[in-house]
C-alpha cells in the first residue's frame, strides 16, 4: 500500500496571475468566443445569443452511451437584444459571463448564491433590477453551461457540498494559491467531499483499489468504514447522504472513468434507492445536458433487492410501501432508460410484494453482516442488476 | 505553526479485548448499576425503571450556567414490570439497554436506525413485535441518556454526521481497533464532522488557534476557507450546514471547553439564523437534558446584524420576510433565554424593518469583502451581540 505524506504547499501572492490553470485558460478563451460572437451581432445591428433548447421534451436516453442526453436536433432559442422581452435576459446572461471571466482570471470561486448577490443591484434610471431573485440568475448558469459546452464547476460556480469519501485514493486539492495533498486512507471517518472537484482544483495523484463502492446512508457507510471494510476489501467507500450532490456524481465519474475503476452502489430497496443509483449511472432529467460529465454508466447495482429479503431472511425487516411509493415504481417503470429486463422484473416483484426493504435492515442479522457476509458474496459471485 | 505527519496505527485483533476504553468502561459500569438496580426490584417484587421526566413544561433557563437545562426538581417517571401498560416500555429498554453494553462491550458504534433493526423481532407466542417502528425505540434512548445522565454518543450510539472543519488543530480518532492522526490544516476544504466525538473516539491533540468562527452555510465556509481565511487570522473555521448536528455542536463545546477557546457565530441576519446561534450557545428545548454536554455558553454572535445594513451599504441586498419569519420573532422574543437587551431590540429592529440580510450578502461588496473587511472589524472591534 502506497504512503504519502500530507504535505501543502503555499504559493507567492506574486505567483497568483501565472497560477491560472491551463484548463481555466481554456474556459476563458471560450466566454471570449462567445463574447465575440455577441459582439459581431452588434456590429450586424442583430445582437443574439443563442442557447440550445433544454427541457423534458427533448431529452432522450442514449442506448449506446447509456446516458440520458439532449435530444441533439440543434434547436436553439434565441435571445434578442432588440427584443423587448428578450432584453433582460440578454444583460443578465452578459452580467453571469463577465462574472465567471472575472472568477477565472482572479482564480476563485463562488457559489450560485455569491453570484446573485455580487450582481444584483438597481439599474440607474430605472425601478428595474438586474435580477429580482436568485430564480432569475440560476437558469442563466445553466444557459451559459448547455450553451459553452461546459459544467458550472468549470466555470468557477459550485453547488453545495456533501458526502464523504475513504479508502486507498489521493488526491491533490488546489485552493486559489494553495495546494493540499489529501490521503483518504489517513482521514478516519472520511474527507469531505468538495463542489468542485474539476482537474483545475481536484487531480487524482494515485489510486489502488478494486472497485468503488457508493452507499445512500450516512449510517451504512460509517457501519462499513469501523468495520475497516475497504481496508479488508481494498476498496474506496462512499456516502451519499440520499440523492448524489453534483460534486459526488463528478468525483465518481472521474474515477471510474479516469481510472477505469468499477463502481458498485448500494441503496435501500424501494424505488428512492432505485432512482439514486439511475441517476448515477444514467443522468438525470433535470441535468440531462451534462450526463456525459457526470453519470458512470458502467455502475452497477448491488443491492438491496427484492429477492435479497428471502435469501437473507429479512422478511421482518420490511416496511409497507404507501401510496407515493406505489406510484413512483409505476413512473419508473415507464422511463425509457429503465427498460431493461433485470429492472422491470425487480419493480413488478416490488410492487407485488409492497414492501420496502432499507440497506440497514441487515442489522438484524448481525452489525458486521453486511461486511462479512452480504456485500462479499454479492461482490464475488457478482449478483448485480443488469 | 507546529506539524504533524498523518499517521495510521492498526492494533492488532487479539488487542481488541484489551482495547475497550476507560470511557466505556466507566459507561459498562453504570449500565451494571442500572441492571442491579432493576434486578433488586425483582427481589423485592415491585420492579421499576425510574426515568427522570423530560418535557417542555419543565425546562428551565439557569441563568448562571447560561444553558437551558430540565429543571431538576427529581420528578421522575416510573416504568413497573407488574403494569400491564408499561411492561413493553419496561422490555424495550432493558433491550436497548443491553445492546448498548454489546456495542460498548466489542467496541463497536451504530445508529439509531441500526438499533432498531437489530432489536425489531416477533415476539414468540403473540402477535406483538419488540418494536412497531423506529418511533418506538429512539425515545427509549432518551431514557436512557436522561436516567443515566450521559450521552448517546458515551452508549455507541450516534446520529447522522454533518459539518466540515479545518485549521489548525490536530484530532486523534479512534476506529474500533485503529488510530487516525487528523491534521485539519492539511485537508483541503475539510475534515467531515463525525457523529461521534466522545473521547473515546476523537482528543484534540494539539490546537494553536485564537478563536473558532462557527458558520451557517456551506457557501460562505467555502467562500472563507478559499480565502485563506483561517491561516490569514490563526482561527478555526466550521461549517454547519444549517442547524448544527449533535456532533459538531458537541465539538465546538469540547474545543471552547478543553481548549477555552472563544467561539464566534456567524449566521444569516434572520429569526432562523439567531436560533442557530441560540442552540449552539444556550442548548435547544428538544436536547435541553444534555445541554451542559453540548451547548457553548461563551459564544458571541459576530453577524448579521440589522444594523449591518446600513453600516455596511447592504439595503439593496435584503429580502423581505415573511408571515413564519416574523411569527417566529414573536415566539423568540417570548423565550427565557432571549429576555437581553442586545436581543430584544435585536428582533424588535427587525420586526420594524421588516427584512432579513444573509451571510452572502456581503458578496454584493466583493467577494473578498468578508474575509478582508467584515469579520476583522467585527471581531478586532468586539462588534458582537451578547
């Protein structure tokens, strides 16, 4: 097993104008084009930004990448500056461009609510305001992603942080004129996991493990880690906290794809759990635009499953589904990534049964079951979802 | 600013016996007690668990101590075996009593939700189940730390982490038979707040710092730690996420405690943000039998205040509130332990001017403006509300 010191390495306040990453520059060199390209609608008394259509319509899962995507018709919606309606949204998308420009150039970053606030304000000579609420500034982020071909976190922009990570992995974490390097054998209970974890600020120095495990609770995941599970596994375990932040489902994309590691999720046995790992593996609908960075679609599903209660005895662990699981099992039922033999199968025998099954019902069992007994053989002999 | 390397020590298996702690030892020891005391009710045929009452109607604010606490007038709750409606009480807590002695016993943690799977089963000859729901076993861990005068975390037993923490202070974690040595000056953007940070598990093993900056959201944590914010100022930096879990409001009490460390709260100017501040320095109705084990009754509150608007140009960066919010400042300026001049004319200034002002808003200055202007006048200035 590979040893590294924890080590940070300060940089020169004077260093800070050449510390911008090659991957910065590169982002920047694209809000220029774009920048260009309003400006050349000026020049052509037609001033127009134009941002690919995004929406449920049009989206569609893609067979052979096995991801949701944008259904790539080329449709664009326009904004019009001579356009009365469209005027405001053309300042504002200008006001979010020349924002991340300035994040990338002075190497920083903020989030979705700096944004907001660092641009709101009154427009002179007017009772308008640039933006009214952060509802009007949040979509133009997503604008500007679908429309450079890019992910806010490149931009400089981050969501909210959550999960944790732990296992035989190291990363090098930069911080505006800072670098860390950050062992995940060597943090107890876990590291936290950043928002933003684009190569500029987060690169893997090294990694040996067999696979990457991702489990939905806190709970299961500190379950395995005092069992020194991924020691005895040589695996790297991670909690999602529930449903994935941007910054976990990017991690995990890097390191499955980067590193051609396999990646193993671990959910409850309802269709919450289910959809967890769909949107790990497939995308999402509301972030179809940028599956292609952020799904792994050779995940696989480990557990828990329908059949999982009678081979392990868990028939008094179950909870009754309610009205609202029943009806989510039927919407998945109808989404095109989710037909495949294995799910139906699983979502019909759900339905019959009624009955939901949680990953930490295997206590009853024993506490160190899930280490010792479940996940080993559902790993080895590679009982997985399809 | 002294280092120290990451070290990972694992004891090996046939230690494991040796290596339960003083602290669980002196928790074993109670719960024997407890046990003789049970079985000494069975001799005398009346068995009896006595559960101190704890309830809204008799929480107290002791003034001296600066905390809410139960107040003790030693009325207690009895739970008789020979009572047909209090046996399965009296049952389920001799169970989570017992599995609390088997976590302690093989140096193991779980959750509240592992308890209650490992515990759920039929009972033979009846129809009745040891626990209905999860609702059924958590109470009877209050019980247990309110009968016993201890913690849930001292019985194994933990919640669901959340925070992040970094700067220069130096944790010793303990994982059932390995040691961790967590430098929070070489984690990046941080170390993940573990539920469990009883000694037994974590000791702060070296701190050089001159205060911990306790902060509301994620996003101005991030804001600061980017900024350098802890080693430009030699102060911790935590981030909460909104209400503070157990453990992190544990740790900020065992750091201000061990290490007299000053605490200062920064939190969004709102009645949801100065109860924020209130739980972590007065303790919370809810938890108020452990508030001398978690609460911090030296924290100040650095901002936001009402006034900082105007001192700080932010009139454009309010937002108003709303019929909960100031509902709400009603029901804080009713409270005990709200009943000081800073406080009222708090809350009464933000009822007149009828807004709230977030952390963030500072973005709105710069983004900078914060780190480099806000926090060292408030807190070289002692500007806070006490």
């Amino acid at each position: 097993m590979p040893r590294t010191k924890s080590t940070k390495k300060k940089k020169t306040p004077k260093d800070e104008k050449e510390e911008i990453s090659e991957e910065s520059k590169a982002v920047i060199a694209k809000i220029k084009e774009t920048a260009q390209f309003i400006l050349n609608g000026f020049v052509k008394d037609k001033p127009v930004i134009e941002v690919p259509i995004r929406g449920k319509s049009n989206i569609d899962y893609n067979r052979d990448a096995g991801i949701i995507e944008i259904d790539d018709d080329g449709r664009v919606s326009e904004r019009i500056f001579n356009n009365l309606r469209h005027a405001k949204k053309f300042m504002q998308y200008i006001l979010v461009m020349n924002y991340c420009n300035k994040l990338l150039s002075t190497n920083r970053t903020s989030d979705i609510r700096d944004l907001y606030y660092s641009l709101k304000r009154s427009i002179p000579g007017s009772r308008e305001k640039t933006f009214d609420d952060q509802g009007e500034s949040n979509p133009i982020i997503e604008d500007i992603e679908v429309s450079m071909d890019t992910l806010r976190e490149r931009l400089h922009i981050s969501a909210d942080p959550k999960g944790y990570i732990v296992g035989n992995v190291v990363f090098e974490q930069t911080l505006k004129d800072r670098d860390y390097e950050i062992n995940c054998n060597e943090v107890g209970t876990g590291w936290g996991i950043p928002s933003n974890v684009e190569s500029d600020r987060v690169r893997i120095t090294s990694l040996d493990a067999k696979y990457l495990l991702a489990i939905e609770s806190a709970g299961m995941y500190n379950r395995l880690v005092e069992e020194a599970f991924h020691e005895e596994n040589d695996c790297i375990l991670v909690a999602l906290k529930g449903q994935a932040s941007r910054g976990t489902r990017r991690l995990i994309r890097r390191i499955s794809g980067e590193k051609d590691l396999p990646v193993y999720v671990f959910v409850d046995g309802d269709p919450w759990g289910l959809y967890i790992f769909s949107v790990l593996r497939f995308g999402s609908i509301s972030l179809s635009y940028i599956s292609d960075k952020i799904a792994s679609p050779s995940a696989k599903f480990v557990g828990m499953t329908m059949t999982d209660i009678k081979e392990y005895g868990l028939e008094e662990s179950t909870h009754p589904l309610n009205k609202v699981d029943m009806k989510r099992i039927d919407d998945l039922m109808n989404l095109p990534w989710f037909q495949r033999d294995d799910w139906q199968k699983e979502l019909k025998l759900m339905k019959k049964l009624g009955v939901r099954i949680e990953q930490q019902a295997l206590a009853s069992k024993s506490l160190d079951f899930v280490a010792t007994d479940y996940l080993p053989d559902k790993i080895k002999n590679r009982k997985f979802l399809s």
